[in-house]
C-alpha cells in the first residue's frame, strides 16, 4: 500500500475526522428507518445512548445530527465525500435523509408529522 499512496500523510482538521467517522453513522440510522427495522428516530438514539456509550449530552446520534449539526450539513457532506469515494456505497446518502432536506424538516418532525406513513416506508419490523 505504502509504495502506491502518498508519501506524506494527508492532514485533516478534528472536525473533519468526526464528520468522515459519524456522518455515515447516522446515515445508517436514516437507513434503519428506510427499512422500518425502527419506528423512529428515537428507537436509534436510545440504543446508541445505553448500548455503545453514546454521550448523554449528546442526545444520540440522530438527535445530535438533527439539532447540532443540521441535516443539510450532513447530506452536503456524504455527497461530498461519496464523491471522493467513487467505489464505496459508505457515503451514499439515504432517501429519507434526502426527503428531509428537501421538506426542511428534523427526522423528528418527519415521525412527527406522520410523513412517513404516506410513502413508501415500511413499517417496523420488529
């Protein structure tokens, strides 16, 4: 690997380190959701809060890229970074994240409102 990549490392920014680690982390969750094997955002946050050890503070994953990040910030970034990875389906934006966006409005919201029950979303599976 090494005589085929850069001789020099390429540096990032702390930020860009969380955004390349979580984004696809919570794209995952907007996936899960797709597939109705959660019934909401909440069901996701909860388990990464008592099963991974998520910051509390935080508020899980999905809350945390609803509230503090914006999820125009984390659309704009996967697709940024699905195209500097051609190859990989990591970055590859989900449809309901994609839906959110364009409605302007939170996961949350999205549940909320009942938005999902008019479309082509599956309902939970479990």
């Amino acid at each position: 690997y090494s005589t085929t990549s850069s001789p020099t490392p390429t540096p990032y920014v702390a930020n860009e380190i969380v955004e390349r680690l979580l984004f696809p982390l919570v794209n995952e969750g907007f996936k899960i959701l797709e597939e109705g094997i959660a019934q909401s955002p909440s069901d996701i946050d909860l388990i990464y809060l008592y099963g991974y050890g998520w910051p509390s503070w935080r508020g899980g994953p999905m809350y945390w890229a609803n509230m503090e990040v914006g999820l125009a910030h984390v659309l704009k970034r996967l697709e940024e970074m699905n195209s500097m990875f051609p190859g990989s389906t990591y970055y590859v934006p989900s449809k309901l994240l994609r839906e959110c966006v364009g409605l302007d409005v939170t996961v949350m919201e999205y549940y909320e409102k009942g938005l999902g029950k008019s479309k082509d979303l599956p309902s939970a599976k479990l």
